[in-house]
C-alpha cells in the first residue's frame, strides 16, 4: 500500500510552492490532490486563497478564506483570523469594494496589534495605506506606509518590503515628488530582485517603467515593460500582465501610436474585467478613452471615458478622476 501523507505534509507542500512564487501550480495542486479532510483544514484553505488571489482568481480566493475565516472563528484560533481578515481585505480592495476591504484590513490589524505580529501588521498598514490613497490623501498615504516599512524591517521581510516601496513610489508620483517616487521605485526593485519571485519583480519593474514615461525617458520605460511582461508570462500572473499592457499603451500614446495604445489598453481591460479588478479596469477604460479620441473614434472613446469616471466615482478615487479629466481636457 503506498503510504498517503498527512494533511500537515499536504500544508508544507503549500507553503513552499508559495514560497517559490508558483501560485498556479498551488491552485491546481489543491484542487487535484487535496483530498476531503485537507478541504477542511483552513490553514490549507487559506494558502491556497492566497496563491488563487495572486493568479488572479478572486472568486476561489473569496470562497476559500471566507471558508477558513468561518473556521478559525469556531477554533477560537486569532492567528488564523487575523491572516484570513487581510487577505479577505485585500481580495475586497482588489474588486474595488473599499468599505468592505477598510473593515477587513482594520480587523487583522486590531488583531495584529494585540498578538504583537509585526508581519500582519505590516501587510494591513500597507493595505489600509492604499485605500487612503486611493481615495485621494497621498500625502496621509505617506505616513502609513512608513509605519508598515518599519514593521517589515522588525521581521526582515523583503516581500511586504518591496511591495511597500512600490506602493510608495506611486504615492509620491501623485504628488509629484519626483525624486521620492524614483528613490521609492528604485529600492522596491532592489527588494523584489532580492526575493526572486517573478511576479513581485514584475508589478516592481512595471512601476519603474511608468515612472520613467511620466518623466519622459521612454526608452528605459520600454526596456522595463518588455522585462515585466517577461516576468508577469513567467509567473502566471494575468492581472500583472494587464498591467503590463496598460502602461504599454500610455507609453504609445506618449509616442504617437494610438492604434497600438487602443488595442493594448482594450486587451488590458478586458483581463481587469474579466478578473474584477475594479481600479485595474478604470484605469484601462480612461487610456482607452484616450487612444480611441486619439485616433478619431469619437463615439468610442467618450462611451470609455464614461466608463472610467464612474469606475473612479464608485471607488472614491477622485484625484484619479481629475487627473484623467485633465488629461482628457488637454
């Protein structure tokens, strides 16, 4: 009789296919292999939720944290609460439903406050950072995701490090602050390289490249996006590939390609919409709006350029609004 393993075994067999980044092949491992008494373990169900968020399958990361949520409950067990409320918030964040993602990342870090864990406190500054943001406060922004730089610096974690420095990038390029926003970029691309993980190297290098096209430089912002793409294939990551062709296409538009810009954008929407990444899919429909106006497709881009505003309105994401307003205007 060949020997089965235990459920742990099962466990540390997730736990290092996250470590390794290969999120996909945790998806369908579970999915295959995980037998009935595996399905009922939350801790098992919760690091498959986490692969399947960052392949961008929302609906079984929902189903599968909110199914060890209601576990660790029933167990009494706060760590495993605190873990399954963040990722629960940022699976909210990720389809633009910011009350519930606020509720959640609030949760884990009450939590995370009274069991002393300096990892998920971490994760739900950087988290509640960005709702801040999104809403239009970069400079409040600023502050907490400082506070989650120092929480990740008390445990040595590189990930939430890197993600964090990108996060900050994007504040201070909001603000205009050129020179944080690259020292910003350049530190999260030197934590992401560090860890090797494709997919973080990805969202870090294409964060790099926009920076580089708002100042200008191109050709650097091209070399960026063919790494990042590169990067997003290899770690079978769909929303970072939309990412991708996003910026892909401001970047045509900055060279005068609106043909090209409109069909990368579209393709970049079209994975948001199909993955439900709210501010993914607004962003998308206002360079689509841009493009389609650019090549003279009037009644398309003005049914785009409505699409994004109310996708920015029902995220709160109101300077985001004026920017595309602004852009559109000029």
């Amino acid at each position: 009789m060949v020997a089965t393993p235990y459920p742990d075994d099962a466990t540390h067999r997730l736990r290092e296919l996250l470590r390794e980044g290969r999120f996909r092949e945790a998806v369908d491992w579970f999915e295959s292999n995980a037998r009935a008494e595996l399905r009922g373990r939350p801790d098992a169900q919760l690091l498959t939720a986490t692969a399947a968020m960052r392949v961008g399958d929302l609906g079984l990361a929902t189903t599968l944290a909110t199914a060890a949520l209601g576990q660790f409950r029933v167990r009494g067990d706060f760590d495993g609460q605190m873990r399954a409320y963040n990722l629960l918030g940022a699976v909210h964040w990720e389809r633009g439903r910011l009350a519930e993602a606020e509720r959640y990342f609030a949760e884990a870090l009450d939590l995370a406050c009274r069991l002393e864990d300096s990892l998920i406190a971490g994760h739900a500054c950087n988290n509640l950072a960005s709702v801040v943001h999104l809403r239009g406060r970069p400079d409040e922004a600023v502050g907490i995701y400082r506070g989650a730089l120092l929480s990740y610096q008390r445990v040595g974690d590189r990930r939430g490090t890197a993600q964090t420095y990108h996060n900050l990038s994007l504040a201070f390029r909001q603000m205009a602050d050129w020179q944080e926003a690259d020292t910003a970029v350049t530190q999260a691309v030197r934590h992401a390289e560090f860890v090797g993980e494709a997919s973080l190297m990805a969202l870090t290098s294409t964060g790099r490249a926009e920076l580089r096209i708002d100042q200008g430089d191109t050709a650097v912002a091209a070399q960026e996006l063919r790494r990042a793409s590169a990067l997003a294939e290899r770690a079978g990551d769909p929303i970072g590939g939309a990412e991708v062709r996003r910026i892909r296409a401001l970047l045509a538009l900055k060279e005068g390609q609106p043909e090209l810009a409109a069909s990368e954008a579209e393709a970049a929407r079209a994975t948001a919409e199909a993955h439900e990444s709210a501010l993914l899919q607004a962003e998308c429909a206002a360079v689509c709006a841009l493009a389609h106006r650019a090549a003279g497709r009037a009644a398309d881009a003005e049914r785009r350029r409505k699409e994004a505003l109310a996708g920015f309105a029902a995220l709160g994401a109101a300077r985001l609004a004026e920017r595309f307003e602004a852009d559109w205007s000029a």
